[in-house]
C-alpha cells in the first residue's frame, strides 16, 4: 500500500468547501490580530478567537511559521488585490488616496508582526519574496489609471512612489493623523497640473 502525502500546496490548490474558507479566513484574521499584539500567542489562543478548533489550525497550517507565513501573505494580497475593485468604484486620483491609507494600515501591521515574521524568516523562510513585484505592479495600475484619466502626472516612477509612502509609514509612526496629512501632501504632489 503507497501513502500518499498531501502537502499545504496541494491543499491551496484543491476548491475548498465554504465553511473550510471561512475558517481559514477567520483564522488569518486572528493570526494577524494576535501576532500583531504578541508574538509568542499560543496557537490554541489563535484557534480560540477564530472560533475554530486547533484540529481545524492545523489542517490549514501545520505549522506556527505556516500561520504567520500565510497571515503575512493574506494581508499583502488583501492590500495589492483592491486595486481593480477601488478602480471601479472611484475616481483613479481618490483610488490612488484610499489605497494609499490601506498601505500605510499594511506597514503598520508589518511592523507590529516584525517579531512573529523573524521566526518565519530565521530557519530560511521568505514571507517577503512576493512583496516587492506585489506592491510595484498595484502602484503601477493606480499610477497608469491616474495618468490615463489624466489627474495623475504621468512621470512618476512606481519606485519612487512606493519609496516615499514607505517614508510617511516611517515619519509617522505612531501618529495615524500625521500618516494622513503626509498622503495627501503626496498626492498633491502627483497631481496633473494643468
């Protein structure tokens, strides 16, 4: 008799039941909760704010750093992934400021994992691979939108755009207010000046 092992990946890409999306949906939420506040959370504690059961935890993550991993990776698709949607529903300059708030909520949330992040990081984990082509390609899309619609300056660079609102996350690191002044300073910045 063959065994078979079924690993995480081919779990993700299987279909998964509604109520086994839910769960997991709701345990990254608490992940990113909890690691955000206290890295050394138990994983039951975890499980327990969820809702779940730890059996339910493992079967979509086996491990702690599969958790933090996937939380880590759930909040930057949730940030690069609104990108078309903010595009629909706004005008491509207000798209641009809304998605500009929710990066600066994404670094802090960073921040706040950081010490969570160093465990997946230590053995030779890379959360952040997928992070730096994630982000370009959504400040590119808002900035070619902006451009097109013509209430965005067309010679911004997508790094340097990305460069600078990584620098309010810096400056205001504890003052959201601030944090919010900044952007719309930058944004002014990028207007079209007709």
């Amino acid at each position: 008799m063959q065994v078979t092992r079924v690993t995480q990946e081919d779990q993700l890409s299987r279909p998964m039941r509604a109520d086994a999306a839910r769960n997991r949906e709701r345990l990254l939420a608490a992940a990113v909760q909890a690691f955000s506040a206290d890295a050394d959370v138990t994983l039951d504690a975890i499980a327990k704010t969820a809702g779940v059961g730890i059996g339910t935890l493992y079967r979509h993550f086996p491990t702690r750093e599969a958790l933090v991993d996937a939380a880590y990776r759930n909040e930057l698709s949730r940030l690069c992934d609104t990108v078309p949607e903010l595009l629909a529903d706004l005008s491509a300059d207000k798209a641009m400021r809304v998605w500009m708030d929710r990066f600066v909520d994404y670094m802090t949330t960073k921040r706040d994992m950081g010490a969570a992040l160093q465990a997946v990081v230590a053995p030779g984990g890379n959360p952040f691979e997928q992070s730096k082509a994630k982000l370009t390609t959504a400040v590119a899309t808002l900035l070619a939108a902006g451009a097109s619609a013509g209430v965005i300056r067309s010679d911004v660079a997508t790094g340097d755009l990305l460069a600078s609102l990584i620098g309010v996350t810096m400056a205001a690191r504890e003052d959201r207010d601030m944090a919010g002044r900044l952007l719309d300073l930058l944004l002014d910045g990028l207007r079209y000046q007709r």
